[in-house]
C-alpha cells in the first residue's frame, strides 16, 4: 500500500514542479561558443539541477534578446531576469565599472581578482540601489595590441585605424595618436576585411572568435588590462522565489565564478596557441613599447581618479594594500 501512495505522491510533485516552473531569460552578447558564454550555460544547468527544476534560465547568446548596451537596462527594468554586461562598457554611468579598464593597473590575473575584491562593495552597493543584484563576475584573458604592422614603440601607432569599444579604449587611441573607430565585436570582422580598423585592443579570445589572423597578423601580449564580464539579476525576480531556488541561484553563481576565472587562466594559453597556429605572431612587448603604454595607463589612472573622487581612491588605495 505505501509503496504506492509513494509513486502517486512522486507523481503528484512532479506535476506540481512542471507547472510552478519559473522561468527566466538571460541574454548575452557573446556566440554560444565563448567560454564565457558556455559558462553561463553550465551556470543555468547548475540552476536547474540545484533548484529541482523550479528555475529554468534561457540563455539567448549573441546578443539575440537585447543588443550589448540594452542588457542591463533590461536587467534593471525587469525586462529579463538576469543579463550578462562587461563592466567597462558602464564607465559614462558611473566611473567605478570603469576600474578594471584601467590600462595596466592590474595587469595579471591574481592582481585582477584583488581589484575586483577592492571593488565589489562599491559595486554591489551602487547595482542594489538599481535593484540589480552582482552575482558574479569573470575576467577576460588579458588585453594586447592587434595591429597590422610591427610595432616597436607606441610611436609607430600614430595615425593608425584603431578600434574603440568602450571609453578607455577609445582613450589609449587618442594618448598613442591612433586615430579611434567605435565598432562593436559583432562588427568586427567587416571593419577588418573592409579596412576601417588596422589595430585594436582585446584579448586572444577576441582575436580567434572573429578571426582577426585572417587579416591582422601581430600581436602584443602587454597584459594591460583584465576586464570583467558581470552577470547581473533583477533583485524583485530573486526575491519572488523561494528560499531554496535562491541559494541554489547563488550556489551555483559561486561555482560559476570559480570556474570562470580558472577557465580564462586555461583559455588565456589555448587562444595564444590557436592564434600562433592560424598564422599571426604573438610577441613580447619590447621595453620601449612596455614603457610608453605604462605612461598611458598612469595618465588614465590619474584622469580616472579625478572623475571617480573620494570613492575610486578609496578603491585603488584598498586594491594596492591587498
């Protein structure tokens, strides 16, 4: 007899789980092949397996749902439930999501995870007053120069087509005389092949997605920056689940931000191999070029603190006692 009252009870939950199912959209703007990307979708499943089913997150890759500019707007007004944002692309709202592109302040990955420990409560604190919740963030393998030509000084990038996707990129082209284009990176490969960008600035990462070996052939490992990308979530949707899908949202936002920065380390030398193999040169930065972008970054951290006021100094000061 209780054996079967056990299964029509079984039966009984998973009726009542399928259709108290809460679902939730996240988009992104990366290809569903960014490691990013494929570790939000670990993160989704995570959700769904620790929530018994309860919470099922979409994830809508390639910018599909909102355009880059438009997700945490729709984070915010609830449009969906969580998004994925790179936090420097936010620095006109508010300097602090600018910190970590500051050229050569953290220029490793154990010194980005310090400036990122040095930044979080201001950020958690400024994204609760949005009503968004930091659940957590990953870093981008380290910044160098993709450029047509060799270069042995930051000289050599006077007047050359340099791509801006974000103020301080576009910053760093105007203080080496580059002459700054904004594209974004679903754009990236036609203004390549179209020649309305010689050189730009981002991550090995960056340089396989769109191919850039097929018409960019160097670049420079300066490390200069590491950016993050942020999962954000709506704090009203979080709020509206219950206790247990909650901590298994958080549960498995930890484990995705463990895995994320181990999987950038591992990514970071993987891309460098794909890029070497498709052809292009991976080069060390001669001192002269180190020393001239080290001038650059000083420049911006002295411009950043300016604008960020008491609160950025606060941060950096915090960062470099770690």
């Amino acid at each position: 007899m209780n054996h079967k009252f056990g299964i029509a009870l079984a039966g009984l939950t998973l009726g009542a789980a399928a259709f108290a199912q809460t679902k939730w959209d996240l988009p992104t703007a990366y290809p569903a092949t960014n490691f990013h990307t494929e570790n939000i979708t670990q993160f989704a499943n995570d959700v769904e397996k620790g929530s018994g089913g309860k919470l099922k997150i979409t994830v809508h890759a390639n910018a599909s749902l909102f355009k880059a500019p438009e997700i945490k707007r729709a984070v915010q007004g609830g449009q969906a439930q969580l998004g994925e944002i790179l936090l420097v692309n936010y620095q006109n709202e508010w300097q602090m999501f600018g910190a970590d592109g500051i050229p050569f302040l953290a220029d490793s990955y154990d010194a980005a995870w310090k400036l990122y420990q040095a930044q979080k409560p201001a950020l958690e604190k400024k994204l609760a007053e949005q009503g968004i919740v930091l659940l957590y963030t990953v870093a981008w393998p380290p910044q160098g120069i993709f450029v047509k030509k060799e270069i042995a000084s930051a000289a050599d990038l006077k007047g050359v087509k340099w791509r801006a996707y974000s103020p301080a990129t576009a910053r760093i082209g105007e203080l080496v005389g580059a002459q700054p284009v904004t594209v974004q990176q679903a754009e990236l490969s036609q203004a390549m092949a179209t020649g309305v960008i010689e050189s730009y600035m981002s991550s090995g990462s960056t340089g396989y997605d769109t191919k850039t070996y097929e018409y960019i052939k160097n670049f420079y490992d300066t490390q200069a920056w590491l950016p993050k990308n942020a999962v954000l979530m709506n704090k009203k949707a979080f709020d509206a689940i219950d206790k247990p899908t909650q901590d298994a949202v958080l549960k498995a936002a930890a484990d995705a931000e463990k895995r994320g920065w181990e999987l950038s380390k591992k990514k970071n030398l993987e891309y460098l191999d794909l890029l070497k193999k498709n052809g292009m040169t991976v080069h060390a930065p001669s001192a002269a070029l180190k020393a001239d972008m080290k001038k650059v970054g000083d420049t911006m951290l002295k411009e950043w603190l300016e604008k960020a006021g008491p609160e950025g100094q606060a941060v950096v000061d915090a960062y470099k006692k770690m």
